[in-house]
C-alpha cells in the first residue's frame, strides 16, 4: 500500500505487472531469490566446523538466517527451512509448517541471546578477536557490537510475538514478555541497518524512484497522510512533475508541480518509463534530493519496537510502560531519514494534537473513476477512553506510517489486523 508501478513493464506482453500481484519471475525472482542470496553466503558459514570456535560469529550468522527466514514464511507460509538452514543445495526439500518454523526460530532466538549475554565473560584476547572481525565485516550495526545483534535477535523475537497474538496469545505473551526482559532495541543508537551514508549508496528505492521511473505514491498512502496530516506527505513526496491531462475533457489540465497525487493500485498500466510515452509517471514520487537518497534501510527500528510494545502494552501484558507511553514514542521517533538530517520533529506537536481525521478525497486527475473519499476514520492524538479496537488501530497504523519503506511487517499487519485501513485494490481478476 506504501507504492505503485505506474507503468506494465510489457515487452511484447511478458513482463505484465497485472494489479502489482503478478511478475515477470524471469526477470523478477521475488522475496524467494533474495531469501535464497542471504542462504547462500550464510548456510556455509553457519556449517562450516571450524564456526564453532567462535560461537558469537556462528550466533550472529544464524540471527542473519532466521531473520530472513522469518520475511520468507511470513510471506509464504511453508518453506524449507531446515533444508537450507542445513545448505541442502537439492531436490528434494521438505517443507516445514510455518508454525514449526516459527517455535524453531524462537528456540534459536533464545540461544543467540544467552550465547551473546556470555560474551562478556570471555577473555580480552578472546574478545579482541571478535571484534577485529566485527570491525571489518558488521555494516549494520552502528556500534559494530555484540550487544547490539543481541537486542535484533530479542526484537525479532517480540516482532514474531506480535504475528502469533491472535492463533496462540498464551505462547505470544510468553515470547514478547522473555524478548522485552532479557533486552530489546531501546535507544536509536541500538536501531539495526544499512546506513547510505557510511557505506557509500544510495537507498534502492530512491534509485528505482528517480532513475528508472519504477515506483510512484500509492494512493492510499496518499489518503492515509493527507487525512492524518501527517508531515511525510509534504517532506518526502515529490509533486506531480508534469502535466497531467483528464482522459475525458482535455482542457482539464492539472499543471506541473500543482499536488502530491498518487496511483490507485491494481490501474491498468501502460508501457513506458518517460513521459512522453506514459504520463502517469507524473504522478507523485520519492523527493528527488539528498535526504530521500540517504533513506537508510532498517533491520530493526526504534519506532518499530515501541509500537510493538504499545501493542503488547494494550493486551496488558509486562512490556516496561504503556500503551499510550509506547505509542507516542513511536511516533516521536519514525523519521524516515537520517536523524542527523530530520525536519520531522518540527512538526510533532502539531500532529500528535489532531483528535479527528482531517476531511479528505482522493482524485485521480486523469480518470474520476478513480475517485474515492478516504477511508481513515481515526485521528492521532491517544484517548484511554477509546476502545480496545480504536486504539489497537492506532497503534498499527502509526506503525505502518513509521516502517515506510518496510514493507514486510507493514504487510503482515494489514493481514493480522486489517489496519491501516486502505482503498480497494483495482481490477483484482487481473492478478496472479
């Protein structure tokens, strides 16, 4: 719900995004062929017997796996996992339960942490080892620490507490309430990613935005923003970079650079990647400057943890606060930047007063088909009076604002709870 292709990718007809559900597998392998890269490099690793004379390294090698293996069955259900946990390179796999799956990666979970708490116990020489490797190969961490992957390992564990709450509340309690104990993500310093400015990159979404043309505003996005008022509409969207004729009276023109204006998911597309061969690339994207290129790519985010907390907080189980204390926290640190670059906590105060939704519809200027009133109907300012839904809602969807571009959990939440609240995807006969 965050983007759009806004155009078919067709040659000759193959490479159709129908409703962005189905894709080109020969040129697009999907979450799978990225999964499977991470198995790769880190299978051997894991295997290999000499890993086990540095157990940290082998622990945070396997944190490395079950985190990506956790993307993987949180999308796809059942995979292989100890197949390629154990680098089996072919036919046959044997499929593993995803709630299988998921006690296995928990278990793990336990032992990376109680591996990683001994760490301090060992010798100087020992440890001066580990972080001479650390020092040269740890590029997501910002301490290049041990202690460090041992707060992500407890945060997956309270993400993955979260996806259970409803199948297995007793076991999802238990996990959240071990994971918040033993020490998860608490301050931005702890925050797990891949920082553009330390390793010399541009963010992928910024370059698939910008030079290819790729990804625009989805329109519920869009609404959702507009309707809270919230500051990344006006900081990190782009307006409208050219014209944008209405398809049914060409005197009705919306000029350049008039509105931030997104793209309903599931419009059928036209080919092209310019303007002069498709206008609705026009349509809103990423702002085209630096700020937007240093997008850094999170593992684990601060915001992340504390509404998972205010969520677990809600269900009045030990998350170390409250719900509402949880909640605004959250809100107060879902930068999308770089912190060090951030205008959004000029305009916190503001957003975390609005009690009501602001009035909003979305018009798609070259087709009023299109047109829809917004579905939000919660504000942002926290009320104890409201109900246990009403505020579980504004839990997820402030979640979801903050994860931007994390689309993995934001897409397990809509599935879980329902929330945010989105448009109807269009045309949904046409995907896979």
């Amino acid at each position: 719900g965050y983007m759009v292709v806004p155009h078919n990718f067709s040659n000759g007809g193959d490479g159709l995004l129908n409703s962005t559900y189905a894709y080109n597998q020969g040129y697009c392998d999907g979450p799978y062929g990225a999964f499977l890269s991470i198995k790769n490099n880190i299978a051997n690793m894991i295997n290999h017997p000499m890993i086990d004379s540095i157990p940290e390294m082998k622990a945070i090698g396997l944190l490395i796996f079950d985190y990506s293996a956790q993307e993987m069955v949180d999308l796809y259900g059942s995979i292989p996992y100890v197949d390629h946990k154990s680098n089996k390179e072919s036919n046959p796999f044997t499929f593993n339960k995803m709630a299988d799956i998921y006690a296995s990666i928990v278990d793990n979970l336990d032992t990376i942490n109680a591996c990683l708490k001994h760490y301090d116990t060992r010798p100087d020489w020992y440890k001066a080892g580990v972080q001479s490797i650390l020092a040269q190969y740890d590029v997501v961490t910002q301490d290049k620490g041990v202690e460090s992957w041992r707060r992500l390992a407890n945060s997956l564990k309270l993400r993955m507490a979260m996806h259970t709450v409803k199948v297995q509340r007793d076991v999802a309690k238990r996990w959240a309430e071990e994971a918040v104990q033993e020490g998860v993500v608490e301050t931005t310093a702890q925050e797990v990613m891949l920082d553009p400015m330390k390793n010399t990159f541009n963010n992928p979404l910024f370059e698939i935005a910008n030079s290819w043309n790729d990804t625009r505003l989805n329109a519920s996005f869009e609404s959702l923003l507009a309707s809270l008022q919230h500051p990344y509409l006006e900081y990190v969207f782009e307006k409208n970079s050219d014209n944008i004729v209405n398809a049914s009276d060409p005197n009705d023109i919306l000029p350049a650079n008039t509105r931030i204006i997104g793209l309903r998911a599931g419009i059928r597309m036209t080919p092209g990647q310019a303007y002069k061969d498709n206008f609705r690339v026009a349509y809103s994207s990423l702002k085209n400057n630096g700020e937007m290129a240093m997008i850094p790519l999170y593992l684990m985010k601060l915001s992340e943890v504390q509404f998972l907390r205010a969520e677990g907080a809600l269900y009045r189980w030990n998350m170390g606060g409250t719900a509402q204390q949880f909640y605004e926290e959250g809100i107060r640190n879902a930068q999308v930047e770089l912190r060090m670059l951030s205008t959004y906590p000029n305009y916190l105060d503001e957003y975390m007063s609005l009690e009501e939704p602001v009035a909003y519809k979305y018009v798609d200027q070259y087709d009023h088909s299109n047109d829809i009133e917004s579905v939000t109907t919660i504000g942002v300012k926290w009320n104890e009076g409201e109900s246990q839904e009403t505020k579980l809602e504004k839990i997820i969807t402030q979640k979801y604002i903050a994860s931007f571009p994390y689309s993995y959990e934001a897409w397990n939440d809509l599935r879980r709870t329902g929330y945010p609240k989105l448009f109807p995807v269009l045309n949904v006969e046409d995907g896979d």
